[in-house]
C-alpha cells in the first residue's frame, strides 16, 4: 500500500513538474547565475592571480546543498499552502494513510525531482567555476544524514504554515540561516564553537561532505554517526511537530483558508 | 442500516479572545440510501458540522461514528467517506481528470489497477471520457464540478458528504449535477447534502435538518415538513370573471375573490364550489402547497414571498368574514 502511494506521489509530483517547463528552467538559471555572480565578485576581490584551491569546490558544494535544501523548504511549505487554497489539502487528510504519512512519503517521491534538479545546477557550477569535483559513493551516507535535517527542518515549518498559512518572510528568512548552515566550513573550527556546530541542524553532514567531495578524504565513521544522529533528531522534531500542528489546526478548524 | 451517527456535536472557536459557539448541540443520523439536506443561513455552523464529520475539526464535545467507527481514532474510518467540500474544486488543476482520478484511488486506499478501473468506469459514466486527458484547470466549471463528484466516489464510499456541491453552476450544469446526485443516492449511499438553492434540497431529499444559531431547529422527513407547513387553502383560476350571483354563493362558503381566482379556506366545501362555478370554463385548481423556501426563512427568521401572500390572503379572508357578520 505504502508501495502504492509512493508511486502515486512519484508520478504526481513529474507530471505537475514537467507540464510546466520554464519554472523549472527559471529556478535552475536563477540559482545558477546568482552563483556566478558571487563567484565573478569574490575573484574580482581575490584579484586575478590567485588560486582558490579545494576552497572553491567547498563553497560550491555548500552552494548545491543550500539550493537543494530551498527548493526542498518551498516545495513543502508552497506545496501545504497552495493546497490550502485549492482545497485539496483536506482531502489528504480524509486519506486513510493519514496526513503525516502521505506527506512524508510525498516528501521521499519529490527527492527524485530536488535531486535532479540540484545535480543540474551543480553541473553548471562546475562547468562555469572550472572546478572538478569528487563523487565517491561513500558521500550517499553523510548526504543522507543532511537530507534527514532538511526535510525535519522542513515539517518544522510546515507545521507552522499549517497553522498561519502565510510563511513566506518566514521563508526568507531561513535562506540565510540555511546560507550561513550549509556552506561556513564549520568542521575547520576548533574548540567549543566546533562543538555548538555540530548541533545545529544538517552541519556535521556538510561538513563531512565537503571533506568526500572537496578534499579527497575518507569517511570520518565518528563524525558520521554524529551527523545520522543529528539529522534524525531534526526530522523527529520536525514530524511530531507536525503531528502536533495537525491536531491544534483540526482543533481550531482552521485546515482551509489562507 | 445507519452509515452515519452524529451525536451531541458542539464547537466553540475563540475570536478576539471570546468563544464564539458554531455548533451548539447537533445530532445527526443518516441511513443507507438516504439523503439528509442539511440546511441553514450563512454562519450557522454547517460547514463546521460537515467538517467534524469528516475528522477535518475536532468537535469539542461530541462523538461521531461512520458505520460504527469513530473516524478520529480509527483512520480507516475515513475509507468510508467521500467528500466534496465548499468553495473549490478539491482537484490538481495541473493534473488531466484521468490523472486525478487514479492520484485520489490511490489515496483513498485503492491499488493503481482498481484506481484506474474506478477512473474509467465514472469518467464514462459521468460523461467526461472525451476530457479524460484535459488538465484540471482547461475544464468548465461544471465539468470541473462533476470531476470532483467522480474523485469524492472513486472508492465507492458508503457516505458522501456533498458540501454546496451546485455553488456557481451555471442552469444547465447544476442540472446535470442534480441528476447525478438523484442517481448516486439511489445506488444506496447515504449523502450529507448542504445548498443554498432549496429547491434542490427540496427535490432530493429524503429528510431535511435545518441548522440556525449552530443548532438543529427542526428536523423532519422532506415530505412531512413541507405537509406540515402547507395550507389547507384551495385556489380555483378562472377563465372568465365571476357574475353576481356566483360571486354571493361563494362568499357564503367562506370563499374571497381576487380577480378571476377563488380562494377557498375549508377544504370539503371544494365540491360545493365547483358545483356553483359550474360550467365555467376552469383555468387551473390548486392546493396551497408550503416549498422548503418558505419553511426554510420562517424558521430562520426570513420571511417568503410566497408566506406574505397566504398571510395577505389570511387577512383578507378575516376582514371579508367580519363584513359578512
């Protein structure tokens, strides 16, 4: 049945997407020329002769993983608020399965999309930058410990546009959190900030991936472990706060409307 | 058999810091094959009912339970319901109806083969296979309407809660609509109907529950309430105007005249009168029959046309009376 639904939401979620070709392709040139343009200023600054070495592919890399997260928040959050509006939000919770369920498993057919997407952009990265980077499939495993934060993150803030309804400045907001998260090299910090790093949300697993994908090295297992531990924390977090935001709406009657 | 069992239902939403009461204390019981017109003004607390019955609101007290499971423990409670709620079309608008239908099967619990089957078999019926691949969002207001009839059945629900299901259909659409209804309902579901245009109320319904101030303020077979509210007056249209004589013979029955038309209040004195009228050419008799608009704004306040002419009538009578006297 779970099977089933998957399915659904998988083919649900491509045919709406490629109906509709140019807002794809707008968000693909826009997150990419927004790069370039950040990428062109800091060698302007850095001035002509000088190499950036593993650092460019870093900031890259935190770039994708900024982008990917994005499109993931606005995919869930606009996803619950146009079906608020459109009325189809309250027949997913007159399914059987359950609301949270058929928006997790929503969430997993979607990833297809977030992930194709995001390799796209971070093709053109590369192509643009001049940069090579590594894929070792070791990086599936700090990858998915990210993705686990980010879709916790996620149902954080779609337990609250459940509740408000509006949460685009909210949105806006977390681009630069998420910015700040994803692409500061917090796992070349030392001491206690190292530490406090290592709490929030999907840093340990960024951290670990530039460290695949950047720098050439091997798979920290420690370190690793602390990222899975992390982002189920945040995706539990994210899903009972979900849980408890579907009942307090129900409560209020407030699951229309906008 | 009861598909639906509403009992003791209240909600309270806080504004501006108070509680507001929508729904006071509302039973409701719907059996299989019948169709409850839920009727009220705007506010009094029909879509809230609705909405709790669906598990979509919590009620604050109150308990509901759809063929004997209480849909807000048992999820699987809601495989029994099929709904089409207020003031949208409850659809992808980038999906086909093809598309939809097997999205919701699926949701509903159905496998993709039997969804798409489902899907088939009700754009057939309901007209819509030559649309079947047309987006949402291309389709006509009515069309878009009758897709969400299709999707609220695709798991063959035993209860269908039909919330303004003709709101903004043009004449002939609502049409249509109305006569998928009538043919829904007698497949043996049990349909929670609201509308605003009592006279579709009044032409489907089995029963009427009529909700004002958040509570039921009556709740009667369609049939009886409109029995219930209806005079006993005769009125006899004439082709011709009445001579003198006849004129005097019928103030003497109790009967008033109002152009070419006789009003007669005691019904058994109808033979005597056409007996009188005879042989003038008649243009139509009819009884005073109540419809469910009348009932429905003297009972929520409103007043009918329909109701003001009885009473104008009433009056008359009284006054003619007294002159006679």
């Amino acid at each position: 049945m779970m099977f089933h639904l998957f399915v659904a939401e998988f083919k649900r979620s491509w045919i709406q997407l490629l109906r509709y070709p140019t807002e794809v392709i707008s968000a693909i040139v826009v997150t990419t020329i927004v790069f370039y343009g950040l990428f062109l200023s800091a060698r302007y600054v850095a001035g002509p002769g000088v190499q950036f070495g593993d650092r460019m592919e870093s900031i890259i890399i935190g770039y994708a993983l900024w982008s990917l997260a994005m499109f993931i928040m606005a995919d869930i959050t606009g996803g619950l608020q146009r079906e608020a509006q459109t009325g189809t939000l309250e027949q997913i919770f007159i399914s059987p399965f359950g609301a949270p369920k058929v928006f997790l498993v929503r969430a997993l057919a979607g990833l297809t999309i977030q992930v194709a997407l995001n390799l796209v952009i971070l093709v053109i990265l590369m192509v643009l930058t001049g940069t090579r980077l590594a894929f070792p499939p070791m990086l599936l495993l700090p990858f998915v410990s990210i993705l686990m934060g980010v879709y916790g993150l996620a149902f954080i803030l779609g337990s609250i546009a459940l509740r408000v309804k509006q949460v685009q400045q909210l949105l806006g907001i977390c681009q630069f959190v998420f910015l700040f998260l994803l692409t500061v090299p917090v796992e070349s910090w030392a001491g206690s900030f190292k530490f406090f790093a290592m709490l929030l949300p999907m840093v340990p697993g960024a951290g670990l991936l530039r460290d695949l994908m950047a720098r050439d090295q091997t798979l920290n297992v420690g370190l690793w472990a602390i990222a899975l531990v992390n982002g189920f924390v945040y995706l539990a977090l994210g899903l009972l706060l979900f849980r408890y935001a579907e009942r307090e709406t129900k409560r209020q009657g407030k699951l229309a409307g906008y | 058999m009861l598909v639906l069992h509403a009992q003791g239902l209240q909600k309270s939403y806080r504004y501006q810091g108070k509680p507001i009461a929508a729904v006071k204390q509302v039973s409701l019981a719907i059996a299989a094959g019948e169709v409850l017109a839920f009727l009220g003004p705007n506010g009094a607390g029909k879509t809230t009912t609705i909405k709790m019955i669906a598990g979509l609101v919590l009620p604050d007290v109150g308990t509901v339970e759809i063929l004997g499971r209480d849909p807000y423990r048992h999820t699987a409670a809601l495989r029994s319901i099929g709904a089409v709620l207020e003031g949208n079309r409850n659809l992808y608008w980038r999906l086909s109806a093809e598309e939809n239908l097997d999205y919701f099967g699926v949701l509903r619990g159905l496998s993709p083969r039997v969804a798409h089957q489902r899907g088939l078999a009700l754009l057939e019926r309901f007209d819509l296979m030559s649309k079947r691949r047309t987006v949402v969002q291309a389709l006509s207001r009515g069309m878009q309407q009758k897709l969400a009839l299709a999707v609220a059945l695709i798991h063959d629900p035993p209860l269908l809660l039909l919330d303004e299901p003709t709101l903004g259909l043009d004449v002939e659409a609502t049409q249509h609509v109305k006569a998928l209804i009538r043919e829904i309902a007698q497949e043996g579901r049990a349909i929670l109907l609201t509308t605003h245009q009592l006279d579709i109320a009044e032409e489907l319904s089995d029963r009427v529950a009529i909700i004002n101030q958040g509570e039921i303020i009556v709740e009667e077979s369609t049939e009886e309430l409109i029995r219930q509210f209806s005079g006993t007056t005769y009125s006899v249209a004439l082709e011709v105007p009445l001579d003198g004589d006849r004129h005097s013979k019928i103030e003497r029955l109790g009967g008033t005249i109002e152009g070419n038309t006789v009003y007669l209040y005691d019904p058994s004195m109808l033979y005597d009168l056409l007996d009188i009228l005879k042989p003038l050419p008649l243009l139509r008799i009819e009884k005073d029959d109540a419809n469910l608009t009348e009932i429905f704004l003297k009972l929520t306040g409103g007043r009918g046309k329909g109701e003001e002419e009885r009473e104008k009538r009433e009056e008359g009578r009284v006054k003619d009376q007294q002159r006679l006297e």
